[in-house]
C-alpha cells in the first residue's frame, strides 16, 4: 500500500499501513491533535479547538498517553500534551466507494488512567469489517475532572467529558475525508469509558455528534454519579495555610505536571476504597458554569426524555467483581471484604448501625454457594457494575424512543486478560474489562489460533458490534446467528448471553437486581434508581 495523504481542516496528514487478523489491509493515522495542548492557562479549562499546521504532518508515530499512572505496569508517564486521536480505515475516498460506518472508542481506567495506544487497543480484530474505527485520549484524574464550587475561577468540572465531546466534533467534522460517514457515527466504550458513552447521551453539548451508543460495564447511574474531592484538602499537602478554592488553583498552576500528580496519588492513598471511584470523575455542573457539559442528575435527564434517543447497547460481565483480586496482587497490603461493598452514594459511616445492618442483609443474600471469595466477586461486580447497568438499561427503556439492547458477556478463554491477571484462571465467569479484548487486539493476546473458542469469541462480538454499527441492530439477519437479540424494554427485559453457544433471555440476574431494588428504595437519594 502506498503512504496515504489525507486533508483534513487543520492540514494534511501522513499515514501509513496496516493488516488485520484476516490480512485485510488497512490505513493507519496515528496521534492526529483535535485540540489545543491543556497547557498553561488552558490547564483544568475546556478544550479549544487545535489552530492547525503547516506542511503535512507525520501521522505514522504513536502519541503519549495522558499523564496518569500505566495500568498494567504501575510506571507513571505521559504528557499533559494528549489530546490526540487515531484513525483506522480500509479505504480512502474515492468514486463508486461508499461511506463507511464510523465507531468511535472511549477507553476505560475510572477517569485517572488509560490510553488510546495499540498495544492496549489494538485495531485488527474490528478492522476486519468494512467500517471506520476512531480511538483518542481525554484528560484525567485532577487534570481532567478538578472541580472548583466558585464560578469566578471557570474551573466547573468535566473538562475530560468536553475533551470527549470535542473528538466527537472532529470526527463529524473531518471523518469523510477518511471515508467515513458523518451521519452514521457509533460511540462505544468500556468501564469509565461505557460511563462516558453514557454522559455524552445525556449532554446536550454531544447533540448530533454521534447516531448509536453502546455502554460496556459502564452507566450515568453507577458509582461515578458525582466527583467529590476537596481541592482545598488536596492544596493544604503542600501549605496547611491554604483556606480557598482560589488558592488552591494558584498553587495547582504553578505545579509542575509531576508534582501535581503526586499531590493526586498522595491524596488517593489515604482515602477508602469505596470513596476512590467517586474522587474524580463526572459532575453536575452549577447553573453559573459557562461552558456546562451536564447540569441535571442524570437520572432526571434520562427520566425527562431529554437526551440524545439513539439506539443503545447496555452490558455487563458475570464476574465483574472478579477485579478486586487484580487490584489485591497489584497492591497487596489491600483487602477487600463486605464492608467495601456498601455503596458510597448511601453515606452510611463505617461502624453505624445502619451500616452493620446492610452489611448483614448482604452477607445474608449472597453468600450461599459455600464459595465466600467467589460470592464477595459477585456481591462487589454487582454493586460497582452490575446494579447501575442494569438501572440505566431500566430507566433510559422507560424514555427512550430508540431500541435498547441489553447482554451478559460469559466468555471465559485464554484470552481473558484481566482475571489471568488476578491469578484466577480456574475460577469461572469473565472479569471486568474482559470483554475489551474480544474486540481489540493487544500486547497481553496469546497467538488467536482459527477455529478456536478465542476465535469465535472475537468474531462473535466483532460482528454483533459492528452490525450495531451499520443497522442500528446487532442480528438484522437472524440466519447469520440463529438467533435473534430483541429489543429490552420494561415490559419484556430480553437479553443477549454472549458466549460460546450464544443464547436469549429475558430479565436477567432478578434475584439480584430485586434485593437491590430493594435496598435502594430505602433511602431518598436512590429511591428512583431501580
């Protein structure tokens, strides 16, 4: 293949080639910037638009990640200069050759991590089919989610979500050029990344960017429903002084990049494993924020019908919880038991009554198998993931005038990185983020022998999303599966068991989801979730 030359509106762009599992050639464009470096005053506000380059620029190197914490090898690295995007398509415009569907990934990491690399996120499993892929990379932790209450700072929160939104305008603005087409844009994501798919549904900003969405182990109405970190708390490590918001983002400003990260990782440390998800991350912004990404709780978004109405994939594994012995080996002085479980968003101080009594109720629930570990994986998948999928696919079934579509991932092969990880090969179920690898090839993928059950996962999930992708529906045509995945709906909660030998079903993990239920109808806050 020749070195592809592609315009877009900043300039021309240099790519180069590559090849899919099934040889299939490709084009790659590679660390392509859609906004001005976050640098200087830029840093903590929303994204402004990249002014452009002269000449043609090389688009065949890789860029950095943004600066966070590695998560597979703990080495902190990176560069506050991220916000670059990768572009992956088999054809370039040309006549007679229609535009392609375009899906665009948002990487998952619990907003403080993550990268759009292709050694995480490779592209040669999804490139077997005729469509176009779009990867990039948002700001996180401090950097892409600090939060200041005092408007006359224009820091309001959610710079990472503007980011993501603003690659969503680069692509409806450029994706043509690479023979995609605009008006058929799919945005999917995994973890943080299924959460930030869900906020982009639900922010007016994102309007018209995007056309479908699917949300893997990740919803608006999980544990990341509103950041709470203390920017004065965080400042007062450097001077106990600090009594303002105002100087607090001085002393933010002035830090080297290095030096503001370990005042974040200094401040995760001594904070509670149920409170770390919530420390940053997506907020409610104030009515006074001037450039508001989200300014309803997205419950009351999603029940209003005021919402981009898209068709849309909910999903969860069945062993979610099974990432807490990942997290157990990587930091082993940790441990994890029921306590952990009971959800943040309740507020119930550990030691209270009304504590104890919960953590009785779930002790009482969930562990019957005779298999304590294994129970404790399902209670804390459910509680991080599960429950909040669920109650997204629920409410937004409620509203929405577009399909939605609901699955239970169960492939458990070599291929299933992060239980591997955890040291969990004979424990059954798929972890959280497992999933992730049936859609992208990686540096963790042991040699995809054809034929085999890694294989047909991959092309099984390949397929399902990329018909999403093209019809709006994953099984258009019931002969290609023997199946038909149908629509979930209030009335009738169909799903979808992704596995060997796929299957429907309808109303999924009840048991679990009706002990929920109700729990959470007990108090104020969470009463309307389920």
């Amino acid at each position: 293949m020749d070195a592809p030359v592609v315009q877009v509106r900043q300039g021309k762009l240099l790519g180069c080639a590559g090849r899919s599992i099934d040889g299939d050639n490709f084009y790659n464009f590679f660390g392509v910037p859609f906004a001005k470096p976050p640098l200087g005053d830029l840093r903590f506000k929303a994204p402004v638009p990249h002014d452009g380059w002269e000449g043609t620029r090389d688009a065949t190197k890789e860029c950095e990640m943004c600066y966070s914490t590695e998560s597979f090898t703990g080495v902190v690295q990176g560069s506050e200069d991220c916000l670059f995007l990768n572009v992956y398509t088999r054809n370039l415009p040309k006549q007679n050759v229609p535009l392609k569907p375009v899906m665009v990934w948002i990487h998952g990491g619990a907003f403080v991590r993550g990268k759009c690399q292709t050694n995480l996120y490779g592209p040669n499993f999804l490139m077997t089919q005729d469509i176009v892929l779009v990867t990039f990379q948002y700001r996180l932790g401090i950097l892409g989610f600090l939060k200041l209450k005092d408007s006359s700072l224009d820091v309001p929160g959610n710079a990472g979500l503007k980011d993501q939104a603003m690659a969503l305008k680069w692509v409806k603005d450029n994706i043509e050029n690479f023979n995609g087409d605009p008006e058929n844009i799919t945005i999917f994501g995994e973890s943080a990344g299924g959460t930030s798919v869900n906020y982009q549904v639900l922010s007016p900003v994102s309007r018209g960017l995007f056309h479908k969405a699917i949300m893997q182990s990740g919803s608006a109405l999980k544990v990341w429903d509103e950041c709470t970190h203390d920017p004065v708390e965080i400042a007062q490590q450097l001077d106990p002084n600090v009594k303002t918001e105002a100087e607090a983002l001085q002393i933010f400003l002035k830090l080297p990049i290095e030096e503001l990260y370990d005042l974040q990782l200094n401040y995760l440390k001594v904070k509670e494993i149920g409170e770390i998800n919530k420390l940053f991350g997506p907020t409610v912004e104030s009515a006074e924020s001037k450039s508001a990404f989200i300014q309803r709780h997205p419950k009351d978004i999603i029940s209003s019908g005021e919402y981009s109405q898209v068709p849309v994939i909910y999903g969860y594994n069945t062993r979610e919880g099974m990432l807490y012995d990942y997290y157990k080996k990587m930091n082993p002085e940790k441990c994890f038991g029921v306590d952990d479980a009971v959800p943040y968003y309740l507020n119930l101080p550990r030691g209270s009554s009304e504590r104890k009594a919960l953590e009785a109720e779930m002790r009482k629930f969930y562990f019957k198998s005779g298999n304590d570990e294994d129970d404790l994986r399902v209670l804390l998948g459910d509680v991080g993931y599960v429950v909040g999928t669920l109650a997204g696919a629920l409410n937004i079934s409620k509203t929405s005038k577009s399909p939605v579509y609901l699955y239970r991932f169960e492939f458990d092969t070599s291929i299933n990185f992060l239980k591997k990880a955890g040291g969990l090969q004979k424990e059954p179920g798929a972890c959280h983020a497992d999933d992730v690898h049936y859609l992208f090839s990686s540096d963790q993928h042991p040699k995809i022998v054809p034929g085999s059950a890694e294989d047909k996962g991959i092309r099984l999930m390949v397929r399902l999303w990329t018909n999403f992708a093209k019809y709006g529906c994953p099984t258009p045509n019931p002969d290609e599966f023997g199946f038909i995945w149908k629509p979930f709906t209030e009335q009738e909660k169909n799903f979808l068991k992704i596995c060997l030998q796929p299957d429907v079903g309808v109303n999924p993990d009840a048991d679990r989801l009706a002990f929920w239920k109700n729990i959470l109808a007990k108090y104020e806050s969470t009463k309307h979730l389920l």
